[in-house]
C-alpha cells in the first residue's frame, strides 16, 4: 500500500519517530539519492556509503530544513555533496576523472535535462513500474529488487522488460508529437 502523505509531512512524522514514515521516505528518495551518488562515477560501496551519509545529514537537519516540501530535492543535493566530498578525498586518476565528468558544460545541461524529463516520465508510470524502474536506477540485485516489490524472483526480469517497453512507447510518443 502506497503513503499518500505529503513529503513535508511525511518529514514531519519522521522527525516524531514514525517508523513507516521514514520508510515511505526511504522509499520514495533512494532510489533518486543512488542514482545521484552513480552519476558522479561512484562504484557501488562508495555510492552506498554516499546515501548512508545522506540519510544521516537528513536524521541530524530534520528539524531544520527550510521547506519540508522539498525534502527529495534536499536529499539529491546532499548526496551529490557527500559523492563530490568523497571524490575529492579519494585520490583520482586523469582518467576516471574525465569518464565521470564531462568537461563540457552545454553538454551536461543537456544531460541533465534529458535525465530529469526521463524520471518525470518514470514518475509518471504505474506501480510496480514506477518503484521498479527507480529501483534499477540503483542497480540492486534481483533478489532485493524483488522483495521490495513484494514479487517472486522469476518476476523481476520479465516485469522490468515490460516496464521499460511502456516506458519506451512514451517516450516515442512524446518523440513524434514534437
């Protein structure tokens, strides 16, 4: 069953001690917060160790966000943060660094752009494929995707391959209206 709270109270009832709330929140964020933290280049335990911070910044400035109805944006930023944080106390190659960076700055726009109207898109999908589609934003394992989802393991691929083709028929129909 999905928690039709708002974020802002959703925040609100997490910074009470609302178990369900912070679950709600985990699940509706994380997905977005791991996507962020891959995007800046980092493997997965670096990613992990991004998003634990995140969670960790939000426990200790709940009480302090300046508007609660933004809480998913105020957990992108922080992961971004925490993940440019990390990269600069990691030693870095020229190399990585340029496979994880596009120097140019048109570009990046553009992408960043592009992956916003996909997660609108995404937003925009039914469950399970909206949770579904996020989840393998965050390249978790089958098994995990699958309890999350509360769907048998032999499920998994079969329903991302539809999802993603419903996910493909609108984005061509978006294409062609253009």
């Amino acid at each position: 069953m999905h928690d039709t709270r708002s974020p802002a109270e959703l925040l609100k009832a997490a910074a009470d001690g609302d178990r369900l709330a912070w679950d709600e929140l985990e699940s509706r964020f994380g997905p977005r917060m791991w996507a962020v933290a891959r995007a800046c280049g980092l493997n997965e335990a670096d990613a992990a160790d991004v998003v634990q911070g995140s969670w960790l910044r939000l426990l200790e400035n709940m009480h302090t966000i300046r508007d609660p109805a933004s809480v998913g944006a105020w957990l992108a930023t922080t992961a971004r943060r925490e993940a440019l944080s990390l990269i600069r106390r990691e030693p870095i190659g020229p190399a990585s660094f340029e496979v994880a960076f596009d120097p140019d700055p048109a570009s990046a726009v553009l992408e960043a752009d592009g992956g916003r109207s996909l997660w609108q898109w995404v937003s925009g999908l039914k469950e399970p494929c909206r949770t579904l589609l996020q989840l393998v934003a965050t390249d978790l394992g089958n098994q995990q995707m699958a309890l999350r989802l509360g769907i048998p393991l032999g499920s998994v691929g079969p329903t991302r391959a539809r999802c993603l083709e419903k996910l493909r028929i609108l984005l061509s129909k978006q294409e062609t209206a253009q």
